[in-house]
C-alpha cells in the first residue's frame, strides 16, 4: 500500500448504527484479551491493532522457496474470510495459496517463525471459494469482485486474530459519501524509501476520503472518454459502466499519493464505530478492488466494493453466518416475508418493518413488465396501470430526497465541432442559473467563461454564451444557439447554430450516458422512445402523449391534417415536422396550434395576418405576442397547409421562402 502521513481517524458516533458479524467482533486489543503487548505506531501498523487482517501468500517465482504477498482479505468467522474475487485468475491456483494471520511481516521468515513460537500467527489452507453470484469471471470487472474463502480447520482466536465485524443494514450508496475509512492490507509498496518492511512487505494502514459517485465517474470518465489513452482498455474492463454500479464506491486523499498497492486486492477498507458497549469496534465497509495506478491514487482514487449493497450484504450473511435476510423479525418474536416490508402497513406492533424504506435505491416494476427508476415511486403520480408505484408511500419517505440534481438525467456534457466563440470542450453542472429559467439545469465549460443555458427569448433555446448572458442588461445573448426546448440540451440531436454565421455548427452530447440498457431494456415508454441515463432513463414520448412513461395521452383537436411538413429555407430552424397539440394561441383559440417536437417552433393563426411560424412567446399576450419567423397569405384557410403557396420571411428584404403541406402517413 502506498503510505502517506495517517490522518486522524473519525470515529463514527451515529444513533442507530449497528455492525453484525461473529460474536464479539471488531473489538479493541484491550477487550480482546491479554492487554500490554507491544505494537509499532505510525503508518506501518500490526496485527494486534488489525488482527481482522489475511495475507494471502503464494511461492515466491514459482518456487518452493520463500512466499511472496499474493492478496489480502478479512477474517469474518472461524471458517471463513473475504477477499476479491480476481486473486483467484491468474497464474496461482487455491493449491498453491496460504492464508496467514497474525503475522505483520508474513512473508519475512524470520519475523514468521518469532511469531509462530510466540503462538500469534497461524497458518491455513484453503478448503472451497465461493465467488459472488453476480461476479463476472470473463471479463473479471470490478463490480462484485469478492470471493468468500472457507478454510481448512478453523481459526482459534486470540489478541492477534480475530473477526472483524460487517455492516448490520442495507444502505444507499451515498451513506459513504465525504467519509474517512482507513485502508488496511498487506500490499507491496514499491516506493517505500523509508524501508518500514523487510522486502517491504508488512501490514500497514492508510486513510482515504470516499468520493462521491460522480467524482469518481468524472475523473475515470477521462480515461474512458479517451480511446488512445493507455489505461482507456484497462479502465473500460474494469468499469465497463464507469461508476454507474450501486455496489462501486472510490476513495483517495486529494493531492496525495495514498492508494493501494499490488498485493492489496481483497483488503479491508474499515471504520471504527462507537458504542457504549464495546467502545470502538471495527466494521468493515468495503473491500479492495485496487487501484489503475500502483501505488499512486494522486491522480486516480482506489477502487472498492461496498459490503452494504443490497446483492452483498445478504449474500455474505447467509453463506458465513447462515442468516436468512428474505424475513423481518418483529419484538414480538414472529417473522414477516420481505412481501410485507415497507408495504405501508404495520405488521409488527413497534412499526419496525416499515422503518428505513428508503434505503434501497431499485427501480419498482408494473405489472405490464417494465421498470421505473427509484425517483418515481412515490412522486404522486401514477406510472404503472395499477397505481403500484404509489402503493404503501408515507410520511417516512423524506421529500428532500427527490429534490436538488437527483433527478438531473445528464450532470456532464461535451461539446464538439467548429470552435468559433471557443465552446468545445467538457461542461459540468454547475451552481449557476439563468435569471429567466431557473428550473432549468446550468452547465460550464471547465475553465473557461462558457456556460451552456436555456434562454426564453426569441425561442432561441438552449444556447452557449458567457457568464453576463445568464442575467442582467446581456441576458439572452448567446455564441451558439439550438432552438431546442427540451429538459436537457443533450436529448435531441441537432446542429447548434453560431451567432451570426450559421454555417458554424457544434454538437452537443452526454458524457456520462450509460452505455448498457439497464433500464431501457424493460421497454418503460409505452408511448415514446427510452433514453438512457447515468443512473435512470427517460422517456421521449411520442407526439401528444406525456407522463414519465408516456402512458397519459393528451386531448388535441380534431383536425384533417394532424401533421404537418415545413420545407424550403431553414432559416432559424423552421424545417422540419410539426404536429397538432392542444396549446392554443391567444387571439385564436378556436384554431389549432402545431409544434415542432423539441424545438421552440410553432404554426398558429393570428387574426389579420392568417397563419403564422413563431416561438412560443407569439401564443401568448406579451410585447411579442403574434411575431413571426415566416407567415402564410391567405387568412380564410381554417388549416394552415391549405395555403398552397409558399410563407414568405419576416423580413421583406429578404428571398427566404418555405412551404407548409400535410403530411400524411
């Protein structure tokens, strides 16, 4: 493992919060036994302090003389330990391992024989591996890299071996975000020039910081997002969905080498955890899948699968312990199915099985056999055809969970194509909001004065500009424009159009979009296309219908030609396919409105000029209120596409035509 100077450890002081594991497990060298045994201080650390630590050693070179660190692991009970599941894919076979405990310089044999005489190490082989179900052992990636190791015999426990304890509930990812774990393993640390270990391999302990989910995408997005980047195949193995896997959690010291090394796979990522009882007890919360840099987490954190998922967690209690976590028992003493949980009923008289129901971040499926994400139960709106998603909510579900960017679909952007006004690049969410459309999400350019923004006037859309075009005298202005009204400026691919030389054009995408269909592949959108997401979907629905799965359709006019094609000069982005919706233009609303769908475009009829290409704001009472981009010449039409004749432009001094037809299926 990769050392730096060990900063303070947070102990975690929280009401409620429980560890399981053996009995006994996770406690302090003082409540272990025999007390006053000496230990080293500082970054290289011993058993006695981590007694919970396994260093999985194989022959050195092949050979039969000396033992190399191979991985490291966890002791949970006395017949089982818990590592990564990829120390077993490569060139050692089970046979060829040994698991030593209690030993801080496993594989210097000297120090080995001084503890074996003082009857503080032990020695096992291993008996059977059990490998998470969800693990895929072709392409080895990290998502649910763990292996239960069952060994031969059983460990006797004592002040330098014993179980650390795992957590006791399921928890939300984010319960890790901004926390301080320590780091714990047997790792080859190859920049060592303190020499702290014989052959530098020893026990020793650093401290991280988690990241947040969308730290961690964002720095490992840049491998990723760079095909010829020498790690890009490495990453793109290990995270083929960058960190959009519930059970993967990164960690690192910002501006520090601290990560983990060769040797460190499978170990312990701990906190100690306060309660009157025991004091401090060691619950461990996630294990080590390993670092893209060896030894240097500065640029790149540490890679690390949680314990608390609700696929792990279970998966280790009933293989170790043997406990069944499908029931809720109540103080009464009788059981309830998990059908029964969180159902908005209580079954148990104290309320207990209703508690904590919103810890699981999965989408609920509706009986027609699609899903929908987590954000959507208990919104207050319907999108199953049973209601279901709207069954069994309450007071407990916390409203401030559904606000801020969660529901945000897109937290990254990239822009691509001519840099006239210098916009390329890669934008994030950020702070910032446009004075006109608040609700509507800001994204900056890194570095740069360039912000991408929703700007009502002239229907100009979503538009890239300066930090002075969000409000105040300059509000509006822009260097590109897009026309698109849509929640997010990714969702409809268009050409963005230069200020004043269309003939530039950029393209704007999501570089965070997940690239499997983890959602979409239910077929959620009855009615519209499904777009995946980071962590949801969303669906663009169909013309006239909307809800979050287009399930709810929208009364429009009966009309002879509900859809209408716009031909000829695409000035300002009027070409295109328009269809019939129930908006309705102020000064006519007995007359249909057509939209283009994701733009701000329009057709509609205004009295004394007859019908009309505008922008949202020509529908309604307002200073712009029946301005036009093009209009028709003949004001008894009672459709639009009656004219039969080409709509001329605004401006007289110019030749810009278009024709307006039905189309019909």
């Amino acid at each position: 493992m990769k050392v730096t100077t060990l900063l303070p450890i947070l102990l975690s002081v929280l009401k409620g919060t429980k560890q399981a594991g053996y009995e006994g497990c996770g406690k302090e060298l003082g409540k272990r036994g025999d007390p006053g045994a000496a230990h080293s201080t500082g970054i290289k650390t011993h058993t006695f302090l981590n007694p919970w630590s396994v260093a999985i050693v194989v022959p050195k070179d092949n050979s039969n003389v000396g033992t190399k660190i191979h991985c490291s692991g966890s002791i949970l009970s006395r017949k089982y330990v818990l590592t990564a599941a990829h120390c077993f894919f490569g060139s050692y076979s089970k046979e060829f391992m040994v698991l030593i405990v209690g030993a801080s310089e496993p594989t210097n044999e000297t120090a080995l024989a001084i503890d074996k005489r003082r009857k503080l190490s032990q020695s096992k082989k291993i008996k059977s591996v059990v490998f998470h179900p969800l693990f895929d052992k072709d392409t080895i990636a990290a998502i649910y890299d763990l292996a239960l190791i069952e060994i031969q015999g059983r460990f006797t426990f004592k002040r330098s071996v014993w179980p650390i304890c795992i957590p006791d509930e399921i928890f939300p990812r984010r319960h890790h975000f901004g926390k301080g774990y320590t780091l714990v393993g047997f790792g080859l640390d190859i920049s060592d020039d303190n020499q702290q270990c014989s052959d530098l391999e020893c026990l020793k302990t650093d401290q991280l910081n988690v990241k947040t989910k969308e730290e961690c995408g964002a720095i490992y997005g840049l491998i990723i997002d760079a095909p010829f980047h020498k790690d890009h195949d490495r990453v793109i193995e290990a995270l083929p969905n960058n960190f959009d896997d519930d059970p993967l959690i990164c960690a690192q010291v910002t501006g520090q080498s601290a990560a983990s090394c060769e040797g460190d796979s499978g170990g312990i990522l701990l906190t100690p955890v306060f309660n009157l009882q025991n004091g401090n007890t060691a619950v461990q919360q996630a294990v080590v899948r390993g670092s893209i840099r060896n030894c240097d987490g500065s640029a790149f954190p540490t890679i690390f699968n949680r314990l608390d998922n609700k696929e792990v967690l279970p998966w280790i209690k009933s293989t170790v312990f043997g406990i069944d976590d499908s029931t809720h028992t109540c103080p009464e003493g009788y059981n309830i199915p998990s059908t029964l949980k969180c159902d908005g009923t209580n079954h148990c008289t104290d309320g207990s099985d209703e508690e904590n129901c919103m810890l699981e971040e999965e989408p609920h499926f509706c009986p027609e056999g699609y899903s929908i994400p987590f954000h959507l139960k208990c919104d207050g709106f319907s999108q199953c055809s049973d209601s279901s998603d709207e069954a069994g909510c309450s007071s407990k579900i916390s409203p401030q969970m559904k606000t801020g960017n969660e529901n945000l679909l897109c937290d990254k952007l990239t822009v691509t194509g001519d840099d006239a006004g210098s916009v390329t690049g890669t934008y994030i969410i950020s702070n910032e909001k446009a004075s006109k459309a608040p609700d509507k999400p800001v994204y900056k350019l890194e570095g740069q004065d360039r912000f991408i923004y929703f700007a009502l006037l002239n229907g100009d859309g979503w538009c890239i500009g300066a930090k002075e075009y969000l409000s105040g005298e300059k509000e509006g202005f822009f260097v590109y424009k897009s026309h698109l009204d849509t929640v997010e400026p990714w969702l409809v691919k268009s050409q963005w159009e230069f200020w004043n030389n269309d003939s530039y054009k950029v393209q704007v995408e999501c570089a965070t979009i997940s690239k499997t269909r983890k959602y979409c592949k239910s077929n959620p959108c009855l009615k519209g296309r499904c777009i995946e997401a980071s962590n949801q979907y969303y669906c663009l629905c169909q013309p006239n219908w909307e809800g979050q799965t287009c399930n709810q359709q929208i009364t429009v006019p009966k009309v002879e030609c509900p859809k209408l094609k716009v031909s000829g000069s695409d000035f300002e982005g009027c070409d295109g396919t328009y269809v019939i919706t129930a908006e309705k233009a102020s000064r006519s609303p007995t007359m249909p409105v057509y939209k283009k769908q994701g733009y701000d475009r329009f057709i509609f009829h205004y009295p004394g000029i007859t019908w009309q290409i505008g922008v949202r704001e020509s529908l309604s009472p307002g200073e712009r209120e029946g301005s036009y981009i093009f209009k028709g010449n003949n004001e008894d039409d009672t459709e639009p596409w009656q004219t039969g004749i080409e709509w001329e432009i605004w401006d007289d001094s110019s030749n810009e035509k278009v024709r307006v037809e039905c189309l019909r299926d």
